[in-house]
C-alpha cells in the first residue's frame, strides 16, 4: 500500500465522525434519514468543528483540526506523525454538490510538495442509519469505502477498505477521541494593554453538566467510597454548582459536600470553593489540559491545612479517571484512585412524585431522536416555532403562541438538561402562563425523554416528568402537564403515522395511561 492510499484512508475515517447524530443539526422540515438513505446536510457536520486524535495499532499517530461550516464547506487540515517525524499533511473540503455531500483530499510532503498527480481524491456519502455511516470512493480504490459507527458523543471507531490494483483488500481501523485543539500563537498584545477573559471560561468543564456522575474512591488503606456528584450551571452559566454525595462501604449515603466553578479574573483560572458537611472548606484550582483536568486544592478543617492535588483523565465524556496525592512533610503521597460514569438521575428521582407517560411511534429511533433534539423536528409535532439546540445548556424553546408577548410564547429559558447520546434527552420545563405564581417563580421542573427500539421500524419513548414541589399551585401544574404530555406524545405518534402537525392546529388528543 502506497503513502497517499493509507493516509487517505485514515483521513475518511476522521471526516465521517461529523455525522454524529447526537448534535446533528435539523433537515429542513424533513423526517430524519431511514436506514440506507443519504440525505444529509453540511449543517450535520457542525459537530465536527474542532481537534480530534486518533492512535494506529501500528504506533503512528493522526490529528486533524475542522472548521465551523461557513460560505458553503467545511476546511480540514490533517497530519500523520511517527514520534516527531511528519509522514503526510493534508488539506481537505466538504461541501454539498448536487450529487451529495462530497469531500476532495489532497495530500502533500513536509515542504507542501502535492503527493497527487491526478485530480483530488473524492468521497461520497453512500449510506447510513444514524449510528453507522459509509463514504465511498465512485472513482477508484484507494480508499474504496470507509464505515463509522458511534460511541458516544465525543469517541467513534471506524474501518477503512482500501483495495490495491491486484484486488486485494485491506483494512484500517481506528479509534479517535475528540480532544482540546493546542492554543494558537498569537502576537504579544501591546503595552499596557488589559488581557481579555476565554469567551467561554468554563468551556473545559462544560461537559461535567447533565445526568450524575457515580463512582468508587479506592483509598490506599483498602478503604471504599462510594460517591455520586451532580454539576448543575448557575447564574445564567457564570458558575457551575456541585453536590458530591459518599458513603462508605455498604453504609447509608449522605450529602458530603457542595461546590461552585467559576472564572477568576484576577488569577485568569478555573477557580472553586467547596463547604463540607463536616465543617471544611476546600479552594483550589483547576487548569484544563488535553483530555485532563489537573486540580489542585487546599482543605482547611479544625486540624488546620492540607494541601491535595488530582488529575482527572477522560476516556470520553461519559468516563474518567483519576488519581490523587496528599502532600507530607516527606513530599506528596499517594492518596486514593478513582473511576466514574455518568448515569441519568432518573434512579435518584425514583422516588419523587413523577409524571411518566410511554408511546411506540412507527419510526427508527434515529429519526425519533432528531424530531426531539432539533428545531425542525420539534416543529414537527410539539409547536408551530422553536429554538432547539442538541447540547447541554442549550435552549429548548418551544413557542405555542408565537404572536403572544415574550414571556408568554411557551417555554422560554427552558435548557437541553442532559445527553446520552441515541438514549436519553433531557430538559428543563416550566409552568403555564394560567399558573403564574410558578412559572414567574424562576422554578423549573425536568423532563427526560428516554428511546429504545421497539421492534422493525418501531420506537418505544418513554417520558418521565420530574421536579414537583408542592402546595395548591404545584397540584394544579401537575394536573395540567398530565393532560398536556398526553396531547403532546399523541401528536408525536400522529407525526409519524400520517405526518406532521399542521399549525395553527388544535392537539390531538390520544389515550394513554399514565403511571404514577
């Protein structure tokens, strides 16, 4: 296999990652892609913008940083390195043509010397079912085809097939992560001059937020900690808030401490301060790096300070590790290791007065799971405008009476919740307009929508409703949504059944039972 054949292969197996559902932008009004069809936009490859890493069994090592769409494609700029040798750069496009969405690859040296004599190598989609997606190759073989199949939200494999002129076929595979792209050079700002604050400053921890995270604490003595911490923004996302609940061993478990993130302008850090049940106070720092976050705190109790330091490493955005030292008057020792999943929190709401409602809609889950998590989908069945954006701290705006003065159009402020990709959407909710004193009252429930396959070409979506407070008022917001959701999911499965709702319209009103 020749140079420019292998790096082309491993390049599709990058580009094809932007086809992630999960923060797939909408399709013009239309019902997401059935298995084998190609419709797709450019606008389903925004989730590609960024860095991204990928390891080869053989030890070479690819990276390729994407560009936001904008004037019509997308830009790719792609290397392949073996220890600190460069073996093939790369400039790519992606754009829409008439044929389909196409991408065109040129490959160069170190001095930028063009590999290629003949024309750009070109891509085509050919397939997909919004978990799997083929590019294939209409002109020759090298690459012939490339698959991508999904992960989780910020991981994917792929497999690539590339055939040489003797018909033989091989293959490479790759597993790529999404990772922080290196800052770029910059000119030293004039004297004098005020350093601006990050646009976003907690962008590196933006991930935390949305579901649970539980996980064990492997103290060095054999001691378990069982924790669960929950991050939750505040402040219209100046801060991020946490709660860390332990218990150790079998026995029950409690609230052990609460926290707030937020950006120092004066240290230009992540800073944060946490209040223990057990009269501490903990401040520290965290500086972000590559899949990493490297923390570094100072516990202050009734014996006095205590200086600690963690690295957090994540595998993707749903796992991390981590390992933490305490430091001693002979250096900084090993304190405990640790490992944690991210989990909805529908378990730790088992327990709360809920709302749970559950259709089966004649739809695959990945076109269910676009109608919910885009503007055009929502459009579709939930109301006749929306702003719906695919990630956490997003909007979820759904307008019902789009004419009305704001504040009374729908769910204004209302936010994307949590993500687990292809599984569970969540969002925030408010009251009615006819029920103010909960709605003005800066009070939102959460509403987690859940899809699993119900059959060939079916999908079950279950709804569970959650955040109840109680009083006169809160009775009546409960028994409004228990109506409303039954209207809602009945014109989710009329969506699909016949087509989607007509607005201005009234709601289809469907039975189904709810469980309590």
């Amino acid at each position: 296999m020749n140079m420019n054949s292998w790096s082309a292969g491993v390049l599709v197996l990058v580009a094809t990652a932007a086809l992630a559902p999960t923060l797939a932008a909408a399709q013009s009004g239309a019902p997401a892609d059935s298995p084998g069809e190609v419709a797709a936009t450019l606008e389903d490859f925004a989730w590609l913008a960024g860095h991204w890493r990928g390891k080869l069994k053989s030890g070479p090592v690819a990276e390729i940083s994407y560009s936001e769409p904008a004037g019509g494609l997308m830009m790719g700029m792609f290397r392949l390195m073996d220890g600190e040798r460069i073996l093939v750069l790369e400039y790519l496009t992606l754009r829409e043509t008439p044929e389909g969405l196409e991408m065109r690859v040129r490959h160069f040296d170190p001095a930028l010397t063009p590999m290629e004599k003949e024309e750009a190598i070109t891509l085509r989609l050919a397939e997909h079912d919004g978990r799997r997606w083929v590019f294939e190759n209409p002109i020759h073989a090298r690459p012939k085809r490339s698959t991508l199949t999904i992960t989780s939200e910020n991981s994917h494999t792929v497999r690539s097939e590339i055939i040489n002129d003797k018909g033989e076929t091989s293959t490479i595979e790759v597993a790529w992560e999404r990772v922080q792209a290196p800052a770029a050079a910059s000119a030293p700002p004039p004297a004098k001059a005020a350093e601006a604050p990050p646009a976003k400053p907690l962008e590196p921890l933006a991930h935390l937020v949305g579901g649970q995270w539980r996980g064990e604490l492997k103290m060095v003595d054999g001691t378990v900690i069982r924790a669960r911490i929950i991050f939750e923004w505040g402040l219209d996302g100046s801060l991020i808030k946490s709660k860390t609940y332990g218990a150790v061993g079998d026995g029950p478990e409690r609230l052990a401490y609460e926290g707030m993130f937020a950006w120092h302008p004066g240290k230009k850090a992540i800073v944060f301060r946490e209040f223990s049940a057990f009269g501490g106070v903990n401040e520290g720092t965290i500086v972000p790096e590559g899949d990493a976050l490297h923390v570094t705190w100072a516990d202050y109790d009734q014996s006095g300070l205590t200086e600690y330091r963690e690295t957090l490493r994540f595998s993707d955005r749903d796992h991390y590790t981590s390992v933490a030292d305490k430091k001693t008057a002979g250096g900084w020792e090993k304190m405990l290791e640790s490992a944690f999943a991210r989990e909805p929190i529908l378990e730790a709401a088992a327990a709360e007065r809920r709302l749970r409602k559950q259709v089966t809609v004649a739809a695959p889950l990945a076109e269910v799971w676009k109608t919910w998590t885009t503007t055009e989908g929502v459009k579709t069945f939930f109301g006749p405008e929306a702003k719906v954006k695919a990630v956490v701290g997003g909007p979820f705006e759904i307008y019902f009476a789009p004419s009305q003065s704001e504040g009374l159009r729908g769910s204004e402020g209302c936010k994307v919740h949590s993500i687990v990709p292809m599984k569970l959407f969540a969002f925030t909710w408010n009251a009615p307009p006819t029920i103010p004193a909960i709605r003005n009252s800066g009070v939102h429930t959460v509403v987690y929508i859940e899809l699993e396959e119900a059959g060939a070409g079916e999908t079950r979506v279950t709804m569970t409703h959650v955040g109840w407070g109680a009083g006169e008022d809160w009775d009546k917001t409960y028994q409004y949504f228990d109506r409303a959701w039954d209207a809602v999911l009945g014109n989710l499965r009329y969506r699909f059944a016949v087509g989607p709702v007509e607005w201005p319209g009234a709601f289809i009103r469907a039975e189904m039972p709810a469980t309590k």
